[in-house]
C-alpha cells in the first residue's frame, strides 16, 4: 500500500508541473499565466514532496521535507501575488477580447 | 522505471518550457514570473534528484533555495518598482 | 549513476541555451534574471555530481547574492545595454586563444577514477593515503613505531601497509571527522572507521583547515571592503532619494 502511494503521487505532480508550464506559455497575457504559475505549481509541488515522503528513510529528511513543502506552499502563492501587484501597480491592464480594458 | 525519474523529466521539461517564456516573454513581469517559477521547479527537481539514487544532502540545498528564490524574486520585484516609479 | 544521465543531460543543453540569451539579451534586467536561472541550474548540476559543498555556494552566491547586487549595480547603471559596434576583434581572438589553450589542457588530465593519476601516486598523495589506509585497518598489522610517517617520509609508499600509524596516536587526530557516512557493510569489513574521514580530498582539506579558514576570512572581509566602497551611496540627485521614500 504505501509503496503504491509514489507511484500515484510522483508522476502525477509531475504531469501537473507540466501542465503549469504548458500553461505558462501559451496562455495569452500576464495576469491569465498568474494562474498555472500560483496554483499549478503549488499542487505539483505538493503533490511530488508528499509523493516522496514514503521513500524517506531517515527522520532528519522527513523533516527536512515537511520544511520545504510547508515554506514552498507559503512562498510561491505569495510571490506569485507580489508579482501580480507590482505588475498591477505598475499600469499593466488585462488582456480582454474587445480592445477596451476595465480591470 | 522508478517514479521518481519519471517525475523529474516531467518536471525538467516543465523547466525548459518555463525557460522559453523566460526567454520570449514580452514584458518585465513575465521574465519575474517566469525565474520565480523556475526556482520553485528546481527546488521540487533537488528533492527529486536527492531520491533518485538515495544521495542524502540535497534537500539541504532544496531548502536553501526556497528560501533564496522567495528574497531574490521580492528584492528584483522592489527594484523594478523602485526604477519605475521613480521615473 | 544510470538513471542520472538523462537527467545531466537536459540540465547541460539548459544552461548552454540560457548563456547564450544571457550574452544576446539587450536589457540588463532581463540578463541579470537569466544569470540567475543559470546559477540555478549550474547548482544542479553541481549536486548531480555529488559536489554538494560547490551547489551550496552556488545557490548562496550565484542565485541569491549576486543577484541582489547585480540589481544595485543596475541601479547606479542604468538598464539598458549600449548598442555594440559587432564583434570586438582583439577580444574574440583572446577568448578563443585561452578557450584553445584550456581544452588543450584538459588532454593531459588523468582520466575519472585512474588509480595511476598523478594525486595517487607523488609523494604527499602517497602519505596521506597510507595515513588513511592506516585508519580503515587500525588492526590489520602492529607498528610501534608512531613516529614512523616522519622518519621514513618516502619510505612509506611502497609498504604503505606495513607502516600504518597506529590509531591511537594522538596527533593523526583530524577535525571535522564527526560527519562520516561509513557504509555499515564496508565498516563491518575494514573495522571501524572510528573518529577518521574516510575520503581522502576531505582528509587533506581537515588537515588544512586552519589556514583554509584563515585565508577564506581575509578573502571575504576584503571583498566585503571593496563593496562598501564601491556601492556606497554617493549619487544625491534629489529627486530620485524622494521617489525611493
């Protein structure tokens, strides 16, 4: 049972990692790739981290894991969205279907 | 195969597709956008290459760069900002 | 180290395309963001190598501290690149040279893991692995002799191990030996590996440590010098200290 468990985990943080990346540079503007980057990459980043914490064998790299999902699952939606604000501060309107803009 | 492989070329591609929207991206805010999600993958890729052949000492340097890709992207993102709003 | 290829592979081809759009880029932002990425990527592939202690500075100074700095430096410069007038000739010839000259050296270099390469086989390389030899087997043969490493200096080559040092002997003691990650079979072979650093490099390194630290310090106090000098704020058009505020 918990061998299964990186089998399932690990490609499929993988495949949404890819995913986020496909969608990072197809979607059409700034602000539309915020979202594979914010919230595509948070759950890839889960999922692989906790996909691996089966195969740890020693405590001191369980913890060491436990730090880094829990400091990646805080950072990246936070800089994701100092991102968007500094850009949004800056003036960058979104990209819409009709040339006119309103935010 | 081992899972863990599998994961890190899904992931590595990701990377060097990321990198091409570094590469092309029109504005500032892309490029940002683009290293900060870089960083994010190769942090996942050091936890995964650490598993790959049960290295001990990778996460270390996972955790480092987790936290040195949040100061770094922060500390670009107030220079931008500086820059401009100063002009 | 099978499954690590494809891997080192796609890394390399990464880092190559990043140096190049980093050298083609015109905006310095976008040059400072790719050097970045590139020091990431570099220390990846440094720990695929196993260089753990090379991957940590790189991410420490490559990715975090050179950035920052490189982002004041653009602050005082400016961001955009001055057009260039092509190729400069003199420079190009010179970076080809020394490029020539460098892969030209790498035709003499041992080959990986050779046991004849010139570390194994002078003299100072010779005494440290009979002094390390001496630690993996610390019961294999007695010598009583513990002074014997300085009498018989070249002597210990050949047989390094009939003269190993005798493990008690207070002054083989190296520092840095707690973090030793002895492979429990090997240790059930060789005996213990006790208080010792089971690698070589890392034995030299500890034996040096002194003067290793000594001078690293002088290095970074000096560059942290240089800095301060450098990056001190002495541009006050007012305008721009208002626009900081």
């Amino acid at each position: 049972m918990i061998d299964t468990i990186p089998w399932i985990l690990l490609p499929l943080g993988g495949f949404i990692a890819l995913t986020a990346a496909i969608g990072v540079l197809r979607f059409p503007d700034f602000y539309s790739r915020l979202h594979p980057a914010g919230t595509g990459d948070t759950l890839a980043q889960l999922l692989v981290l906790l996909g691996l914490l089966p195969l740890v064998t020693a405590w001191e790299d369980g913890a060491k894991l436990v730090m880094v999902t829990v400091l990646l699952f805080v950072t990246t939606p936070t800089a994701t969205h100092a991102i968007s604000q500094a850009a949004h501060l800056e003036g960058l309107r979104p990209w819409t279907r009709k040339e006119e803009s309103d935010g | 195969m081992n899972p863990v492989l599998i994961a890190s070329v899904l992931v590595l591609i990701g990377l060097a597709l990321v990198l091409i929207r570094t590469l092309r991206g029109p504005g500032v805010f892309d490029r940002i956008l683009g290293v900060n999600m870089i960083g994010t993958k190769a942090v996942i890729l050091l936890c995964l290459l650490g598993f790959l052949e049960d290295r001990g000492g990778f996460l270390d340097i996972a955790l480092l760069y987790a936290l040195i890709n949040f100061v770094g992207t922060i500390a670009i993102l107030k220079f931008v900002e500086f820059r401009r709003l100063g002009a | 180290m099978d499954s690590v290829f494809p891997v080192d592979l796609l890394l390399l081809a990464l880092v190559v395309v990043i140096g190049v759009a980093t050298i083609r880029a015109r905006d310095l932002l976008a040059s400072t963001l790719l050097l970045g990425v590139y020091s990431l990527l570099m220390a990846l592939v440094w720990t695929n190598m196993f260089a753990m202690d090379v991957a940590f500075t790189e991410a420490a100074v490559g990715a975090g501290i050179s950035t920052v700095l490189l982002l004041g430096t653009l602050i005082v410069v400016g961001r955009e690149e001055r057009p260039s007038r092509g190729p400069h000739g003199a420079a190009l010839l010179v970076t080809i040279l020394t490029g020539a000259a460098l892969l030209y050296g790498t035709t003499d270099m041992p080959a990986f893991g050779d046991p004849n390469a010139p570390v194994h086989t002078d003299a100072v390389g010779r005494k440290y692995i009979a002094q390390e030899v001496g630690k993996v087997h610390p019961v294999a043969h007695h010598h009583d002799d513990t002074h014997h490493d300085e009498a018989h200096h070249d002597g210990a080559d050949h047989s390094a191990d009939d003269h190993e040092p005798d493990t008690s002997a207070p002054a083989e003691h190296h520092g840095g030996s707690s973090e030793i990650h002895g492979d429990p079979a090997q240790d059930a072979h060789h005996g213990d590996y006790g208080t010792h650093v089971p690698n070589l490099v890392t034995a030299v390194l500890a034996a040096y440590r002194g003067y290793d630290t000594m001078f690293e310090t002088a290095v970074i106090f000096t560059a942290g010098v240089c800095l301060i000098v450098l990056l001190r704020d002495r541009r006050s058009p007012p305008k721009e200290t208002e626009a900081a505020a």
